[in-house]
C-alpha cells in the first residue's frame, strides 16, 4: 500500500511523526501537491494542514486519517475549559470528515470520543540517542523543548546554584545530563497541554536512559516505566532533587528506562498494521 504522510512539514512533531514515521512505512513529503496524493492508496496528515490541504485531499478521492498530535492553536487554547477544548476538537474532526484518528495518547482519546477504529500512538524517542553514563554524582540538570519553563526556570537555577550543580536549557545531549526536567508555566499549562501533550519529552529520557524529572502530564504518566519523579509545584523540587541524587537511584532508573523505550520500529509497526485495517 502507498501510503503518503503530509502536512505543513515543521515543527518536532512533523519531524517525528511525518519524516521519520512516514519514511519507515512509505513516503513523507510536507505540504504534498494534489498530484502527490492521487498517487496515494492513503493519507496520512500530520498535526494541521497546510492552506488548501483539506480541498486537495477530497479532490483526491483518496482516503485519509489525521493525526493531532499538537494540531491545536498554542497558547490560545491555555485558557480553554475542557469542555471547550473537547468541542474544538469534535468539530474540526466532524468538518473535515476524516476517515479515522490517530491520538497522541489515551487522555485525548477518551475525552474526544475516540471511534472504534481510532489508533493511539504514543512517540517514538529519538533516533540514534547516545546511552547515559550514570556518572557517580549529579552534576548537571538539563531541559530540552520550548520556552515555556517560565517561572520554574529561575527556580531550578537557583536550586542547581545550591548544589553545586548545573542547569543547562536547550545545551548538550540526553547523555550530557544527570536528570532531565520537563515543567509548563503560563501560558503553557492549561487543561490542553496537560492532558494531550504527548510523552516526547519522557520517551527522549527512555531511550537515553536519562532520570526524570517532571509534572504528571497524561502523556507522561501513561508511558510510565517506573522511577520517573513526579513534581508539579516549586515547592517539591527540592525533595524531587534529593530523590534523583543517590547514583544507585539514576542507575536503577536508567535500565528500567532503557528496557521500556518505545522505538520508531515499535511506532512503525504498530501503525502500519493499523493503517492496513483502516
């Protein structure tokens, strides 16, 4: 089956989702033209549409599924209700009228009213990550993502300061940091990005074996292996900090890590045998 992955073309999501699902299953192409998909058996769009996408998928005739993972407008649904949210939701899946669905996670899933023949699809961690070494002491605290930290950045600065430790924002690898911390403030944090963020940030500390850090986010929390620690006010960083410390703590955490990573063959083979049910 030819099966055409497309979409805007950028962004980590576009990345993960489009180029290297798309290029392991069939043919990744952002913002495809319409003779791109009628070559297609199916369709896969990734996150929003480029402008006349939607037009050009019907003009196809060719089936398609959407995958939303972060298709949502940021930050202007930080200060949607849920219920808002879940509208949002039903009716640009209703208005564009999708064959199926693919949910970055099972929260989204169940408040959406994921159909029967919907896929959840957690991500995949990076390819080709370096092992974390598990030195015998922290020395350095890192966060890779977004600037959306806000106030919990100076915070873990000045903890880091008292430690004698480091925090490095956006520098250096997974294998490069002891701990690796994954937190949202305003406008970040609302019941959008809590609940159908998807478990990027954690399944990157899986597959490096990386101690975690971070707020109970379902994407998080539904991808659990055991030993990640959950913190989602200021105030518990210390006693998070004191939890990852101990080396036998980061190693133990670092194999059971490691022996739970999801890998792009695992997300490759779980949607292409859903994609050839669809």
């Amino acid at each position: 089956m030819n099966v055409l992955f497309t979409g805007r073309g950028t962004g980590g999501s576009w990345a993960i989702r489009g180029d290297q699902l798309g290029g392991k299953i069939g043919r990744a192409k952002g913002k495809a033209t319409l003779d791109d998909m009628r070559e297609a058996d199916l369709i896969v769009l990734v996150k929003r549409p480029a402008p006349g996408m939607i037009d050009n998928i019907s003009k196809s005739g060719k089936p398609w599924v959407w995958d939303v993972v972060d298709f949502y407008p940021q930050p202007a649904c930080t200060d949607w209700s849920k219920d808002k949210a879940i509208e949002w939701v039903r009716n640009q899946i209703k208005a564009f009228a999708t064959l199926a669905v693919i949910w970055p996670n099972q929260r989204m899933a169940d408040d959406c009213g994921a159909g029967a023949g919907d896929l959840v699809l957690y991500h995949h961690h990076r390819i080709g990550m370096a092992r974390n070494p598990v030195l015998d002491a922290v020395r350095v605290v890192g966060y890779e993502g977004g600037k959306v930290l806000g106030k919990w950045e100076k915070a873990l600065a000045s903890l880091c300061r008292e430690r004698g430790w480091k925090l490095a924002v956006n520098a250096g690898t997974h294998a490069d940091w002891d701990v690796c911390v994954a937190f949202r403030d305003t406008p970040f944090n609302g019941y959008v990005q809590r609940h159908w963020k998807s478990n990027v940030k954690l399944s990157n500390c899986h597959g490096s074996g990386t101690p975690f850090i971070g707020s109970k986010e379902s994407g998080y929390t539904e991808t659990e292996a055991g030993g990640e620690v959950w913190c989602d006010n200021i105030d518990g960083l210390s006693e998070a900090f004191d939890a990852v410390e101990p080396w036998q703590y980061r190693s133990m955490v670092s194999e059971s890590f490691l022996a739970s990573a999801i890998t792009l063959d695992d997300s490759a083979n779980a949607l292409n045998r859903w994609l050839q049910r669809v």
